[in-house]
C-alpha cells in the first residue's frame, strides 16, 4: 500500500499534478490551484518529508521522491497526469515523466539540470529562519518584513499575503527531511534529459538568483523565460503560471510570441547554482 502523503485535490478535467520546491509545501500553489479548479483536476501534493509527509526511509533522491509520488498518485486512481513542478519539484516531474508517470511536464526553475553535482553547503539562510520562527507572524504582516524575508523567493514579496508568507517561512524552517533531500539533490544531476519522451517545457524566472538555465538542451525541449519574476512565481505572480500551464498541458507552445506573457528564449551563458 502506498504510503500516505499530504495533499489537496479539487476541480474537475485531465488531472493536473503540482509539486513544490526544496523547504515550500503544497500550499504554495494554492493560488494557482484555485484558477485552474474550474477546468482541471488539480492535485498538489506534499513530497515525502515535507509539509505532512512522512520522510522515505531510504535515501529521499529525486528519484526516489519521483517513485513515491508515482505510487501515492496510482492509489488516487492518477496514473499518467500532467505535472507540474517548481524547483526541486521540477526535477521530480522529470523524473516522473522518464520513468512514464507523466502525460507531459512544466518544470519552473528546475534543479537538477548543473552541469556537475554543487556539493554540500551550510545552510544558513534555514537556521536563521528556524531561530526566528516566534516572530514570522510579525514580520510578515508587514510589506516591509515580507520583502526582507522573501527576497530571494519572489521578485514582489508585497504582493504575497501574510498567511501565505508565514507558511513559507515556516514550512522551510521546520521541514523534517530539508537536510537529507537537500543533501541528496545538491550531490546528484539530472542528466537524462533528452531521454523524456514526453513534452517538457522549461520555464525561466527573469529575477531568480537560485538556478538558471543550462547552456545547452535538447531541441524537443522548449524553453522560456517568465517576465518579471522570481523563484517562486506562484507565489506574486499565480495569472501568469496558470497562463503557462493552460498552454504547455494542452499541448500548445507556451512561449508563443501571439501571447504578450511570454517571449521564447534562449540558453543563456553560465551554469546553474542553488542555494536552498
């Protein structure tokens, strides 16, 4: 029996699978959830040690995570959704997708796809936010204390609610399995891009600081930037999400030029990095 893992599932139409960045919880795509529940089942899940997910008892690798979904979602009578995934969540719908748990993939900012594993690094940034849990509620009621907290994550911190924020902050903080999935992501790669036989589409964040694009994909892979926007768009920007995600789960180019959200892109020089 598949474990249990923490989840939220509304609206109707061809399921729709959501998974969260490294530290967040399914709540992050709640606003995007909520746009698409009218035209999609919209499933948005909890990976395993993160939010009420139980952690995997074996190493919590993005395959691994992958297989656990893969399993939870069978259960739920889901057996080849359209995924969706922001961050590590992006390498996890990939992974999906290869091993053919997936209709087709949208992958926001994907881990995974450096071009040598990043090795271990101090995760200072998560030790602060733990020390400071007993004041995120007022910190965050403020635009001026979610701008100082939620810089790194969204390119317009004023536009994220307080509740919404503090969730976050608190989610990251107090994840029981952050460290042995962080560990076990920065050490790996995702190298099997061009084997997914599925649609991909790779969405590019203009202000993300924690990953950018790789020099080089494969040509059935399309790619795009997302104006305007930082790691975490779902959070201050959840119109254009839904926008990207109506086009790239229907099949269609989501970076097409008829549409003024998007602009196609190009590989930028450099290779990506992540501090999470």
């Amino acid at each position: 029996m598949a474990a249990p893992l923490g989840h939220d599932r509304v609206g109707t139409g061809p399921p729709l699978l959501l998974i969260h960045p490294l530290g967040a919880d399914r709540h992050v795509w709640d606003q995007v959830a909520e746009r698409l529940a009218p035209t999609r089942e919209v499933i948005s899940l909890d990976l395993p040690g993160f939010g009420t997910s139980q952690p995997l008892r074996e190493e919590p690798t993005p395959a691994a995570l992958a297989a656990a979904v893969a399993e939870f979602t069978d259960s739920l009578g889901v057996t080849r959704p359209d995924v969706a995934g922001n961050s590590l969540g992006g390498w996890v719908a990939l992974e999906l997708a290869l091993a053919g748990h997936a209709a087709s993939v949208t992958a926001i900012a994907p881990a995974g796809l450096w071009s040598r594993p990043l090795g271990q690094k101090r995760a200072l940034a998560r030790t602060l936010s733990r020390l400071g849990l007993p004041l995120v509620s007022t910190a965050t009621a403020t635009a001026r204390g979610r701008r100082l907290l939620l810089a790194g994550s969204v390119a317009r911190p004023e536009l994220v609610g307080p509740a919404a924020a503090a969730r976050l902050i608190r989610s990251y903080a107090t994840a029981p399995d952050f460290t042995r999935v962080n560990a076990a992501m920065r050490s790996a790669m995702f190298t099997r891009l061009a084997e997914v036989e599925v649609p991909v589409t790779l969405v590019w964040p203009e202000f993300d600081g924690l990953v950018r694009r790789p020099r080089r994909l494969p040509p059935t892979v399309v790619s795009i930037d997302l104006p305007g926007a930082g790691h975490i768009p779902m959070l201050d920007q959840p119109d254009a999400v839904v926008a990207i995600l109506e086009r790239s789960a229907a099949g269609q180019d989501p970076g097409d030029r008829s549409s003024m959200l998007y602009r196609l892109s190009s590989p930028a020089k450099g290779v990506i990095d992540a501090d999470v």
